[in-house]
C-alpha cells in the first residue's frame, strides 16, 4: 500500500496528527500542524478518486447525450448500441461516443445549406420593392 502522508513508516493515526508515537516514543520529535496533516491525507484520498469521479461524471453526461441524440443523426452504429457501450465501458464507450458516435451538424443534415429565398417577409428584397 502507497503511503502519501510521509516518508516514515506511520503506524497509528495518533502519530499522523502529532507526529509522536502512541506508546510515548520521542519526546523531541518533529510536530506537524494539524491542518497539515489532515491536508496532506486528504489530498492523497482526493488523488486516488479524482479519476472514479471524472469518469462516472463523463459517463453520465454520455448516457443522458446518447438518450437525447436523434437516432437518424448517430453515426456508426444504432442509438441503442452506443447507449450499451456507454453503460458498459465506461471510459472507452464513453469515449467512443464523444469522438466517433456523437451527431454532427452534417448528420443531422443541418450542415450544408443552400441560399434559397429569404424565409421573413422583411427580408425579402422583392417583396420590401412592392411596399
């Protein structure tokens, strides 16, 4: 198991808060803060989850962009698939989702447009001449 709080070997958690062992050890040992010790443990613990958390915050936001994608818009395989990978692989499906699954505006065929006629009365050309 990884120590993070020191160098030293600590065996109790009284000797990680005063830096002392517990069954009296060295009066004129080095005393640590409090606040620094519980800084320092507490950035270790932060160190190990901070991954399992990034990931479980990535998978969510894939399960819920996969469940809203329009599913003539997903490219590479079905909704449902994608949805399967997302759920199962966590990282990777979600991943797999972001960089080769998601909807462009090309797929959803938002992409290419044609200028045709002015959609709005006001901007019709012809038909503010005729006003």
């Amino acid at each position: 198991m990884r120590r993070c709080l020191d160098d030293r070997t600590v065996k109790t958690r009284f000797s990680v808060f005063t830096g002392r062992e517990e069954d009296g050890g060295s009066e004129h040992a080095p005393r640590r803060s409090l606040a620094e010790a519980v800084g320092r443990a507490y950035s270790c613990r932060m160190g190990r989850f901070l991954p399992l958390v990034v990931v479980a915050l990535l998978t969510i936001y894939c399960v819920v962009e996969v469940a809203q994608a329009p599913p003539y818009a997903v490219r590479r395989a079905p909704r449902w698939l994608w949805a399967v990978a997302v759920i199962c692989l966590p990282l990777a499906g979600a991943l797999g989702w972001l960089f080769l699954g998601r909807p462009t505006a090309e797929s959803r065929g938002e992409g290419t447009r044609t200028p045709g006629r002015p959609k709005a009365p006001d901007d019709d050309v012809d038909f503010l001449r005729g006003l």
